[in-house]
C-alpha cells in the first residue's frame, strides 16, 4: 500500500498525509469486511490526521485554495452519507460516514474529479461484491451486506494513484 501511494504520490507533504491514511485504511478494510464496522477509535485518528496534515501543508505553502477545497470535499462527502445513513435507516452506519469523510478529503485535495471517482469506483465495487455469490454475506433475514469501508478506501487510493 505504501509503496503504490510513494510510486504514484509527488515526494512532499501530500505523501506523508496519504501514507498515513492509508497505513490506517488496512486495519479498517479488514475491520470493516470481517465485523461490518469501521471504529471510531481508527477512522477518527485517521480524520484528525488527514486534517492537520493539509493544514500544515497550506500554511507552509501559503496556498489555501487545496485545503479549502478538500475540507469542502469532506463536508459535501460526508454530509451525502449522512443523508444515506438517514434514508436508509441503517444501511449506512457512521463509520460509513467518517470514512467517506476521509475519502472526499484526501481526493478533495487532488481536485473535484477525484473525489466523484473515488465514489464511483467505490460504488463499482460495491456492486461487484453484491453480484458475485462467492463473496457475498447475508443477514438473518436474507439481506446483502456489504462492507462499504474497502471499497471507499480503494475509491480513494485510485483516484491517488491515478492522479500521480
């Protein structure tokens, strides 16, 4: 994981930041395929470091227009989530939400193309696991989960990797 983001990120602040929210996204796809749940306790720390990361870098480069448009990013993106989260009433749990907070700020920051492909992608993948019987789970009940948390992760570390 590391080595695609040092391949593909420019050397500089934006490779610390993304490393480190990649580092963590591991233990959080694993978490989230295994248990269906993104933590708090990892997605918050992972938020909180994104942010000061980029906050740092604007204050250094004395720009602020990627930091503006990546908190924007995380605003819009997390806020659609949260909109999920109310209409389908479960479907879409908070970490859901800081997770995709994280992935409109990251892909924020690179510009506005890559965050909607990051949920794109994201969304593709979503819909691959759901067709493949092989991979799919179901509740009690009959209903398909999917662990939302990898596939917004990848999302984000494609449009990373593509924008290299």
């Amino acid at each position: 994981m590391l080595g695609l983001v040092a391949w593909r990120v420019r050397p500089g602040g934006e490779l610390v930041v993304d490393g480190f929210v990649a580092v963590l996204s591991v233990p959080l796809t694993i978490i989230d395929w295994c248990e269906h749940r993104l933590p708090r306790a990892l997605v918050w720390p992972q938020l909180g470091g994104a942010l000061v990361g980029f906050s740092i870098l604007c204050v250094a480069r004395d720009d602020a227009g990627p930091g503006v448009r990546a908190v924007t990013a995380f605003v819009a993106v997390a806020g659609l989530f949260l909109l999920l989260a109310l209409v389908t009433a479960g479907g879409v749990g908070a970490g859901d939400i800081g997770a995709a907070g994280v992935v409109g700020l990251v892909t924020g920051w690179i510009g506005w193309p890559p965050v909607a492909g990051a949920l794109s992608v994201a969304s593709l993948l979503a819909l691959v696991l759901v067709a493949v019987p092989a991979v799919r789970q179901r509740t009690a009940e009959g209903s398909v989960l999917v662990p939302f948390g990898p596939c917004l992760y990848a999302g984000a570390l494609a449009m990373v990797a593509a924008a290299g």
